[in-house]
C-alpha cells in the first residue's frame, strides 16, 4: 500500500483530488529484457511506415461500410448513399489531411501550415495504439514503436514550438536512474546527491544549478502528476523508459513535451542510463527558443514525502 502525504499544502491542492495508480516500472512485471532491447535506436521509420500502414487500412474499411450499408441506405431514401458517402469523404479526407500534414511537419521539424492546427494528439494516439497491434502481428515489439513514436513526437514539439514570455522547464527523471546501492535521498532533493558519479544523477545536478530549471525524481505516476500541478510547467523534458514516456506523452498532450528515452544494461527499473549529450541538446533547445527570458526561474521548492508500508 502506497500513502502519499503533501505538505504544507494550500488551498488548491486541497480541492484536487490525487489519484493513487501504479507505480513507475510496473509495466515490466513479469517480462524479461533481450539484448537486443537494452538500447533502442529506432528513428522515426517505423512508425512512419506502420501509420500509414494504418491510415490505408482505415481508408479502405471507411470505404468497405459504405459500400455494405448503400443498399440499405437505397431503401430508405434514393439521396441517403449521396449524403452519407460524401460525409464519410469529408471525414476521411480530415484524417489524411492532419495525418499528411503532421508527418510532413515532423520530417521537416517545421510548421508547414502555421495558420492552423494542424497537430492533433488524440488522432496521434489513436494511430499509435493501432499501430502497436499491427506491429504485434509482424512480430514488432511495442519497445522499438514507442522509441520511434517517442522520435516523431520529439519532432512534432520542435516543428510547432512556440516562444513562452518565461520559460518553466520541469525535468522528470525515473527513480531506476539512481545507482541501486546508493543510500542518498535524491528522490525527496536531488541536491542530496554526493557527486560521487556511479549515476547521471551528479551531471542533472549540475544541469539543475546552471539552468535553474525544476527537476523531480519520481516513483509512481501520482507523483509526477502532482508535480506538474504543482509547478505548471511550460515544457517537459522527461526521461524514462519508452513505455512510461508514451504513457506520459499521452497524459500531458496540454504541455510541451519532449521526451528522451533511457537504456537498461542491467535490465529495466535498475541502474539505467541516459545518453546526457540528448539532455543537454533538448535542454538548449527549449532555452535558445526562449532567448529573450533570464535563467534564472524562481525554484519552486515541492516537498513530497512517499512511503511504503507493506
């Protein structure tokens, strides 16, 4: 059982209700990790070609209903196939224009249509997970999808950036990033860290001072939801595994986000790595796009206490 105490807490917080759910990494209960999926490097490809893959299926399934309910259709009214084949069109030519569109953006990381919106993360999401069960079927595992739906999402935030008057950038790190047999209490202050360089936890330390930017080290969900309330972020630079980073893509569609995806040489939720040469790349993005704010964002101190009872 996981109780959650939040303290010093005001008068908004008390009205919003924090949800208990699972705790980060359990979605690798009960899997065991290839060599090959330690490191994923998969690029936008993948997902390219199995959403397309989606949107011609869905086309011709549009097509194929028409095609079964015309007669029925016939029966009632002589102008009911007209009307209905021309709204399923309309519909389906909505789908491929924002689905075009979006990929055009992420391949060229530029707003092609700025005069509209073109991105859409519901209609994303939904080719994503119908991209995931096509890739099952060809043996594709949803790992190497996510790193390559985690590249095209990197893509879209840097293709429809727009400049924030004050740039607050919150950090989200897995606690698996921690090496296993320190003793520090990084998760509640990440200054409590002793620079002792077993974990990248010493380098967004350093990070952390330069930049001034908010960081948490989350254990579960709840936590990392409670502190994007809590500090209102304008962007998010978020690093875990892919499956956790989809899962907070998706949660999080209102804010910027970028994320980068870890490696696990010891296996998932242990001592995992991140390529920190892609942490400093993003952090510098998100910065050089603001040039006209100071960095020196007032830290917003969050003291969130966990604890486990058994």
């Amino acid at each position: 059982m996981q109780r959650i105490i939040i303290k010093k807490a005001t008068p908004q917080n008390r009205s919003k209700k924090i949800m208990l759910d699972r705790d980060l990494g359990s979605q690798w209960e009960g899997e065991a990790i290839t060599e090959k999926e330690e490191k994923i490097e998969e690029g936008k490809r993948l997902f390219l070609s199995l959403s397309s893959f989606v949107i011609i299926i869905f086309s011709l399934s549009m097509a194929f209903i028409w095609y079964l309910i015309k007669p029925r259709l016939l029966e009632i009214s002589p102008y009911l196939p007209t009307i209905t084949g021309t709204a399923i069109n309309l519909f389906v030519f909505y789908v491929i224009f924002k689905f075009f569109f979006a990929v055009l953006s992420a391949l060229t990381e530029k707003n092609i249509l700025s005069f509209l919106t073109i991105n859409n993360p519901r209609l994303i999401h939904l080719i994503y997970l119908s991209s995931t069960k096509i890739g099952n079927i060809f043996g594709i595992s949803k790992d190497r999808i996510g790193n390559s739906f985690i590249h095209f999402n990197n893509s879209l935030v840097r293709a429809f950036n727009k400049k924030n008057g004050r740039e607050r950038l919150l950090v989200l790190l897995p606690r698996c990033i921690q090496y296993s047999g320190c003793k520090q209490k990084v998760t509640e202050n990440i200054n409590n860290c002793r620079d002792c360089g077993r974990c990248p936890i010493t380098e967004f330390k350093s990070m952390h001072k330069k930049y001034r930017f908010h960081v948490s080290i989350a254990t579960g969900g709840s936590l990392a939801r409670n502190m994007i309330y809590r500090v209102q972020p304008t962007t998010i630079l978020a690093v875990a595994c892919e499956r956790e980073l989809v899962s907070g893509i998706q949660e999080t569609s209102h804010v910027r986000a970028l994320a980068i995806p870890n490696w696990r040489p010891e296996g998932p939720c242990k001592n995992t790595k991140v390529d920190m040469s892609k942490i400093d790349e993003a952090i510098r993005f998100i910065y050089n796009h603001n040039e006209d704010i100071m960095l020196k964002d007032d830290i917003t101190e969050v003291n969130i206490e966990a604890e486990v009872q058994t």
